[in-house]
C-alpha cells in the first residue's frame, strides 16, 4: 500500500473529517493572513533572490523567471510581477545586504504564521520559546529560498548540460525529447518533497518523516488543478483590471495566494486527520506518542486557548 497510514480508514470518511477540520479550525482565517504576509514579502524576497543570482552569474535566470511565471501565475497577475523583474535585472549586488534584511524578516513572519497554522491543524499548543522559533523560522525562510535556488538552477542549466552530454553521445533530439518529457514530473517531486518537508519541521510535534504523504498529495494535487482553473477563469470570465483599475493584478496576485495558502493548510489537515483516526497514531493535542494527559486546544493566529472535548473514535485496522 503507498500510504500505511491510511490503511483500515475510509477514504471518504478522511476527507470528510478533513474538510470538517478545515473549517472548525477556521483555516480560511489563515489562508487569508498567509497570503496577505505571501504578498507583502514577494517583493523584498525577490530582491533578495535575484540580487544574490548576481553573484552566482546564472545564465538566462530571469528568462527562465518569467517563463515559469508565465506558467503559473494568472495572466494578469504577471502584470504586476514582469515590471519587478525588469527592475531588479537591471539592479546590482548592492541590492543584496538591504534585500536580505528585508526579506527575511518579511518571509520569516509568515513562516511563524505557517508554524501556528499547523499547530491548529495537529490541534497542539504552541511549546517552542520564542528566542526558539525566530531562528527556526529564519532558517525555514533559508532552507525554502535554497529549494526555490536548486529548482531554478536545476531548470536553468539542466537543459544546457543534458545538450552538453547529448553531443558527447550523438543523441541530442533523444535527449531534448527526454528533458521535455521529465522536468514536469521533476518539478512535481520537488513540490512534494517541499510540501513533506514543510510538515514535518513546522508543527510542534514529533512524527516521522515521509517523502510523500496523504496530504502532500492531496496539496500538490489540488494546487495544480485549482491553478489551472483560477488562471482559466480569470483569463475568460473575470476582468479584475475593470473591477478594481490600477490595483486589479495586485487582487489576482492576493486571491492567488489565498488559494495557495488554503491547499497548503488542507493537506496538512489531512495528515493530522488521519494522525488521530489510526489506531497508531497520537491523539488531538498529543505531541508525542503515549503523551500523559494532552492539552488540546484552538488556536487562532497564533493564541492557543485551551479547550475540553469528547474523546476522538478511532477507526479500527481491518
């Protein structure tokens, strides 16, 4: 079975307590406070970004920027985003020591956010001091800018050093064909090894760490799909720049985001569902297995209040 975890569960029964979840821990809440932080930090974080691809001297990196852009973001959304880009390409190191400043303060912030978030999803309260969750969250902000920097690395130079190796062997259409054929299914592992690693680390609880899971799936399933229809019903039904002039892309970026954040937070819903339906699993508000006397609690944006509640049933392994 690819999902252990899942075995003796009715999946019907997982997504309807997760999306029950979902909303009892007013996750929409945090979707909306994660994209608004998303937004605030994108701009600083790029300026970071970029500025440090300086000095890395990475061929064609903002090309391939704007290219992955194109393939992800709404089209007005790019509205907004190109102009930066054109910017910050004509930009020097300078940018670097501001841009680093700025865009790990902003970024890390909605990383804390990220961490209470799913804190409310594993129904726990938050243990860790805070003289130890604002080095963590900066090394998280490091830890996603460095997947963000491979990812572009790997898009950016994979295609030049496949041609390399192709003309060493005499197959350069073999390998071009090749390359079309895996860098999305590439792209895909690294989503969901990003997502895996995002659950594991930022909870306040102990668990094992999976490559893939239910809700990392369930995530990079519903992102894409959800995408693809947000980017289709702007382009032919919604006209944003009608509704709200000058600001128009700035509210495609928002609600965007918005649906990011949402996908992200139901899959970890889904995982901690399943966490306290298994038989092996631990209990709401437990952090380790066997945990004496857990406080479960509701948190909301960060504040944690205790509450009492009826013992969850478990689903029995068949």
């Amino acid at each position: 079975m690819i999902f252990p975890d899942l075995r003796g569960l009715p999946l019907h029964r997982v997504l309807v307590r997760t999306v029950k979840e979902f909303l009892d821990d007013e996750m929409s809440t945090y979707a909306s406070a994660l994209a608004y932080q998303m937004l605030f930090s994108l701009f600083p974080f790029l300026l970071f970004l970029i500025a440090l691809i300086g000095f890395l001297h990475l061929p064609d990196f903002f090309s391939w920027l704007r290219l992955q852009s194109e393939l992800v973001l709404p089209p007005q959304a790019l509205e907004q985003v190109n102009p930066v880009i054109d910017q910050l390409q004509q930009s020097k190191g300078g940018l670097l020591s501001v841009g680093i400043v700025i865009a790990l303060w902003t970024a890390s912030a909605g990383v804390r956010l990220m961490m209470s978030a799913m804190n409310a999803a594993y129904d726990v309260p938050e243990g860790r001091p805070v003289w130890k969750r604002f080095p963590l969250s900066i090394i998280y902000t490091v830890g996603i800018a460095g997947m963000l920097l491979a990812a572009a690395a790997l898009m950016v130079l994979g295609p030049q050093v496949m041609e390399w190796i192709a003309s060493q062997v005499g197959l350069e259409e073999a390998v071009v064909v090749v390359w079309t054929i895996l860098r999305w299914p590439a792209i895909i592992i690294l989503m969901m090894v990003a997502v895996a690693l995002i659950y594991y680390v930022m909870p306040d609880v102990k668990q094992k760490f999976r490559f893939i899971t239910p809700g990392s799936v369930l995530a990079v399933v519903v992102w894409i799909v959800a995408s693809l229809g947000f980017a289709y019903y702007v382009k032919t039904f919604a006209d944003y720049n009608a509704m709200y002039g000058s600001i128009g892309a700035i509210i495609v970026l928002l609600l965007y985001f918005y649906i990011s954040a949402a996908v992200l937070l139901l899959g970890a819903e889904m995982n901690a569902v399943i966490e306290h339906m298994s038989a092996e699993g631990k209990d709401p508000g437990e952090k380790t297995f066997n945990e004496d006397n857990p406080q479960q609690t509701v948190t909301v944006l960060g504040h944690e209040h205790p509450v009492t509640s009826e013992p969850q049933t478990r689903e029995p392994n068949t």
